[in-house]
C-alpha cells in the first residue's frame, strides 16, 4: 500500500494555565510531530523526510513553491480559547498525517496499531492518543495506491465530465515568486501532476498538463479567502471552499487521468504548504 490518511483523536493532558502565546495555527507543530513519530521508529527515514529534496520540474513550470516531501499534515481541529487560543480541557481534537511513500506509510501503519493511548506533544503541550483510524472509519482517513488509482479510469469505466473538489484548508500556489490563492485548473493540476510525477512509480505524460490547462474551466464555485498566521507574524491567504472544473474538450483518455489525480488530491493535498496544514482536499461527488 503506497498512500495513507492516519486521522488522530486526542484529547490534552495538562494546559499551562500562564500560557498565553499558544498557535492559532497549528500546522507547524503538526509537522514537528509526525516527524518525531517517525524519529522514534526509523532516525533514518526520518532524516530524510526532513531534509529538502528539489522538484524534477523547473521553476517556471513549477505550481508550488514549496520542497516536494512525501506527505501531509492538517493542523490541529476543534475548540480553542477565544482569547488565548490554548486548547480546552475535556475537549476533543483531531489531527491528520498523510503519506505518498510505501516506507513511510508502512511506519505509520505499525504507528496506527500502537497509538491509541500513548502521549503525542504539540507546540510543547501533551496530548493521549484516544484513537487513531487509517482504514477509512473516518471520512479523512483512508488507504490506497497508485496502480489502484489509475486502474479506476481503465476502457469499460465511464468517465464524468467534471471534476469537483472542497477545500477544507486553505490553498495557495506560489509560483514567480508571487503567491496565488485562487485555484485554476492549471495551478491545481500542475501541483497534482508535479506531487504524483515525484513518487509515483510512473510519472504522467507532460501533455496531461496543457490538457489541463486548455480543456479545463471553471464551472461552478463557492469560495472564500481565509488567512493563515506565519511564524515571522506575516499572514498567508488562501482559498476554501468548492469549485467544479468542467471540460470543454472531452477525451476520455486525458480525463481519465485528471480523475485519478482528483483522487490522489485526497492523500497528497493541493498547492503550497501542505506539511503545514494547507492544503487540504477531498473530492466531491458529481451531481
């Protein structure tokens, strides 16, 4: 199995009560603590993931500013403090890890297993681990694979026209040095096609992404821009909600690809800052 969604339940154990520089974003130490899961069971895997790996794609093709790395986090989901922003006491909270790799997701598999229980740090405040689902329980965790995804799309299977994603985090693409937080077809599947050509098996024809770029409009969308603080005390501000892209040049062959890529988005995210909790999206039913 090459791709994972590990969903987290937990619930805090000990809040400083003088604490008052809690994150309103929790990406960071989302990230910072996979890797510490990760550290604990393979030091080397973990070095990896750590280090930042170039993108095969130049920079002017380039969707997405930031290192490709093999996977994903959400930031921190719930109730926080309204002033503070510290987690509150009795309070469930739900965190997300995906993974592209079969190394990586094979480590957080045997960690599924074994994590119900034990005690996972954020931004320096404990948390027990009241369940962990990487079977699909939950609508965000789930398991598949590459050779999987593109065999949905095979001769014989209809192909919709359209293709519909919701937003859940905030995306935006960086590209020329600008930040882009809306989502055109060309920046969305430029990143989904960059993200798949670096750890899929086999990478995609480079004539899917003018497919992408010439066929694909905009159909229908519903969104909103949301900002999301930076460590430096910058913002950065990105796009959630719905959009529907809708081909104007149907080929079953090109489109066929586009919605095992619409899939992959579930696992691998979409645009800028997904080890950080941009990013995140799943793929709507066609109506």
């Amino acid at each position: 199995m090459d791709l994972l969604s590990l969903v987290l339940t937990l619930r805090p154990l000990e809040i400083p009560a003088q604490r008052t520089d809690f994150p309103r974003w929790w990406g960071r130490a989302s990230q910072a603590a996979l890797l510490d899961v990760v550290r604990q069971a393979d030091p080397a895997l973990a070095e990896r993931l750590h280090a930042s790996p170039q993108s095969t794609i130049s920079n002017q093709q380039s969707a997405i500013h930031n290192s490709l790395r093999p996977y994903t986090v959400s930031t921190l989901m719930g109730k926080f403090d309204r002033q503070t922003g510290a987690p509150l006491p009795g309070e469930t909270y739900t965190l997300r890890w995906t993974s592209l790799s079969a190394d990586l997701t094979a480590l957080l598999l045997a960690f599924c297993q074994t994590a119900a229980g034990s005690t996972l740090e954020l931004d320096h405040v404990p948390f027990s681990v009241a369940a962990a689902d990487c079977s699909g329980t939950q609508a965000w965790a789930g398991q598949d694979a590459y050779a999987a995804l593109g065999s949905r799309f095979l001769p014989g299977v209809e192909i919709p026209r359209r293709v519909s994603f919701q937003f859940t985090s905030p995306v935006v693409f960086k590209s020329g040095g600008l930040s882009h937080p809306l989502p055109t077809a060309s920046l969305v599947f430029n990143s989904l096609i960059e993200k798949w050509n670096a750890f899929a098996p086999l990478a995609l024809m480079p004539e899917l992404r003018r497919y992408a770029e010439e066929c694909l409009a905009v159909s229908r969308f519903d969104l909103e821009s949301r900002s999301v603080p930076l460590k430096d005390g910058g913002l950065r501000i990105g796009a959630v909600g719905q959009i529907t892209f809708t081909t104007t040049n149907f080929d079953r062959f090109w489109m066929g690809q586009i919605h095992a890529l619409a899939a992959f988005a579930f696992f691998s995210g979409i645009g800028a800052g997904t080890t950080q909790g941009l990013g995140q999206v799943r793929l709507m039913i066609a109506d």
